[in-house]
C-alpha cells in the first residue's frame, strides 16, 4: 500500500507544496493516511492504485479514524478501481472522514465508482469549497456515496450518486461539481 507516502500510526503528514507524481500501489497511489492527512498545496499527479484511491486513500481502524483536509493543492489524472482521486474509507467496520475545503480534482477516473471522490460505507465526506471537475466512473463520476456512508446538500448538487439508503450522507456547502460523467 501507498505509492507515495504511507502515513500509518499516529503519524500526522502535511503538505504544503511539491509534487507526488507517477506513483502506483493496490491502495493510496499517492498517499495512504491512517491518522491525519492535510494537503493545503502542492500537486499529486498521475498516480494509480489497483483498488482504492488512485491519489488518496483515507483508512481507519479500530483506535484511529483517518482524516483528510483538503484545503488546496490540485489532485489531477490519477485513477484505481475506487476513487480515481480520493477514496474515503478503506475498511467499511470504521470511520473515515474527507473535508474538502478548497483545492481541486481534476480528470480522475474510477472504473468503477467515485471518478473523483468514492465515500466507503461509514465515512463522512464535507464539500466546503473547491472543484471536482471532468472525473469519469461507470457509478459516479464526481463523487459516489456508497450504503451507510450518509449525505446531506445545502445548495445545488449537482452530481450521480449511489447513495442507497437514507444512512448516506454528502455535506456540500459550497465548490463546484463540474463536467463529471458516470
């Protein structure tokens, strides 16, 4: 696992500029967090996992909850099975959480669910700013919210979930979903 950087434990990892790029691995292309992940700029690029997170991937267990703040930077081409840029959750049994606040996800693909963000069962996703633009999945394009993952919009959403039952929730609060296609 992770392509990259594979922060694990209780390890906190902040970037705040430079590049990952052209890395692969099953899970995480780029970065594989366990703990605390804060990407304020910098790019990751071209990055490809096998199956979850062709950029990111956010994962839990059963004494820490992942957590990835994207507050800027770009997350671009990367792509996996789940979430081309970002997959929120590794082991659906814990918590994971994703807050994106500004920054971009640009023409990521999944060739299955979540282009640019796939939300695992469990897992909150917050939308507070920045763009998902011109991701492609076969389910979810910009963003898949799987079961028992909740999600809730102040605003326009404009986006192809598969959220399946009323325990999914998505937070958008702001940003911008853009030229996605599922």
């Amino acid at each position: 696992n992770a392509g990259g950087v594979a922060n694990t434990g209780k390890g906190t990892f902040s970037m705040t500029g430079g590049t990952i790029k052209n890395c692969n691995a099953t899970n995480g292309g780029a970065v594989i967090t366990g703990y605390s992940f804060t990407m304020s700029g910098g790019v990751i690029d071209n990055c490809k996992a096998d199956n979850k997170g062709g950029g990111v991937t956010v994962m839990s267990d059963s004494s820490t909850a992942g957590i990835f703040t994207l507050d800027g930077g770009t997350i671009k081409n990367c792509s996996a099975l789940h979430g081309g840029g970002v997959a929120n959750g590794y082991d659906s049994d814990y918590n994971a959480y994703f807050t994106m606040n500004s920054g971009t996800i640009d023409n990521c693909q999944a060739k299955q669910t979540g282009g640019g963000v796939y939300n695992e069962d469990y897992t909150l996703f917050t939308l507070k700013g920045g763009t998902i633009k011109n991701c492609v999945a076969y389910c979810g394009g910009g963003v898949c919210v799987s079961r028992n993952a909740s999600y809730t919009s102040s605003g326009e959403l404009i986006l192809e979930n598969s959220a399946s039952n009323e325990l999914s929730r998505f937070n958008m609060y702001g940003g911008t979903i853009e030229n996605c296609r599922a």
